[in-house]
C-alpha cells in the first residue's frame, strides 16, 4: 500500500541515491533564481500509473514546487498528452526529474501491461493477479501499478498467508509427512482469517489438498487438459489458481477452463518501462 511514510522513506533514498551531495550540474549552470514549467508528455500510449510518486519525488526535493497530476491512476492516455506539469525552481525540477520518471515509467508499464492481460480475459471469469517477483524494496509501487492496470493483488509478503510450494510439499513427503493431516495440523493452530493456498503440479496431488482444507489449490504449469479436469475435479470445495506458462497468448485459453484466478509473474519483472518525457521551458 502507498501510504505517505512509504513514499517518503522510499522516494526520499532514490533521491539521496541519485543526489547525495546535490545536483551538481544545476547547481553550477543555473541561476538560483531561475524558475521553469515543466510537462510530464506521453510519447507512446499507455495506462497511467504513480501519480503520487512522481509529485512526492518533487516535493521532497523542494516544497515549493507546485505539482498538478491531470490524469488519474488508471487512465489510459495517448502519444502527447500532457500528464502532469510541475512550475517553480528550476534547480530542484531538474534535481528531481530522473526519480519521478523512473517510478512514473516503471509503474505505468507494468499497468499498462496489466491492462493487456485483463482485456484478454475479458468475459472470463478469472482475475489476473500479480506475484511476489517484484523489484526488491519496490513491492508496494509496483503492486500498486497492478491494480491501476485493472489486476488484483496476490499475498503482499511470506506474512500475510500460508502458501505451500512444491519445496515445502517434497520437503513434506520427505519427513513422512502425510499431507492431508500435516495441512489440518496447520489450519488449526492459524487464526481463522488466514488463507492457505498449496500448490501442486499433478492431478492426483489434488485429492489430498482438499481434504486437508486448503481455500486455494494452484495448478502449477498444467496443460489446458489438466487444468479443465483439475477444475471440475474441485469444484466449489475450493479456489482454482493457475500460474505458469502464462503469457498474452495463452493467458485466454487458461482463463477458459474455468479457473478463478491467473497468477502473472511477468506483470512486475517483465514489464518495460513506457516513454514518458519531461517537456522543460522557462516559466
């Protein structure tokens, strides 16, 4: 979540990282004076998202700043619209000018993208959710940008929810564990809000899943085939997520089955960055 102490601790070291000292370049070539207005400009079309970062990233550097975002999170936009405007020093716009388009550029590709694979599975019933494979330290801009792109968030961290993998489960069967009784051990010692969500990879894993009480089952890199039998298989005993193997061109086919959810790990670590520019005049 973008709450204003995330935004300031983590805008705030992107620009302690990008000016430790000062912007050294403006500081010598600009008068103190000097004051500019300066234009966030789509040069590609997109869906727009981190608006609060890219006028915190300004705000932080100067207070004196006046930021005005005209697009909201979500909008889609076109080659050339104007975004946002920012007036006043023009020392500390440009001091702040790379932070705010690295999270602006960062946050509305993955919306964008997102955008994408929720349109192709428009009429579906399945939500396209993100993953935790996510920029380090960037988890919650980048979450963010998920839901601006029409998409829904998965767990925020390790904390929020039991999710069995299959390293816990082979590390399960290793110990003699039987994994039915090892998962109702489990839910009776969790508070009763807390999900659990256990992967599996074959068919006859499921069986012991549901009976175990699990709230989710994750059919992990199954074919078309298998996920059609793994739905019918669950049921209404269950959630049905799908993940792996999922791109623009197969995403639709997976939502068909029938599936609830479509875990999208490449919504965060594949995105590119869309071409946003920083369009600067003397005021």
């Amino acid at each position: 979540m973008l709450t204003a102490a995330t935004l300031a601790r983590v805008v705030g070291a992107a620009l302690e990282e990008d000016a430790p000292w000062g912007d050294l370049t403006s500081s010598v070539l600009l008068p103190a004076d000097a004051s500019a207005i300066a234009d966030l400009v789509a040069r590609e079309p997109g869906v727009f998202s981190g608006g609060e970062v890219f006028a915190a990233a300004f705000s932080l550097t100067d207070e004196g700043l006046a930021v005005d975002v005209h697009v909201g999170d979500g909008d889609s936009f076109a080659p050339g619209d104007v975004l946002a405007s920012v007036s006043g020093s023009a020392r500390s716009i440009l001091t702040a000018e790379r932070v705010a388009l690295n999270f602006t550029q960062r946050m509305s590709g993955i919306a964008t993208l997102t955008a994408s694979y929720v349109e192709a599975v428009a009429g579906t019933s399945a939500r396209i959710a993100d993953t935790r494979k996510t920029t380090p330290g960037l988890r919650a801009f980048e979450r963010h940008a998920v839901v601006s792109g029409g998409g829904s968030n998965h767990r925020f961290s390790l904390s929020d929810a039991v999710m069995a993998k299959d390293n816990h489960l082979a590390l399960l069967q290793r110990s003699g564990a039987d994994l039915a009784t090892a998962l109702r051990e489990s839910l009776s010692r969790l508070p009763h809000t807390t999900h659990v969500v256990v992967e599996v990879d074959r068919l006859d894993q499921i069986p012991a899943v549901l009976d175990g009480g699990a709230h989710t089952v994750l059919l992990d890199n199954f074919s078309l085939d298998d996920l059609r039998s793994g739905v019918q298989l669950i049921g209404d005993r269950a959630n049905v997520e799908a993940s792996g193997g999922v791109s623009l061109e197969t995403v639709r086919g997976i939502a068909q089955t029938g599936v609830d959810v479509i875990s999208v790990g490449a919504l965060t670590h594949s995105a590119r960055a869309l071409d946003l520019g920083l369009d600067v005049r003397i005021a």
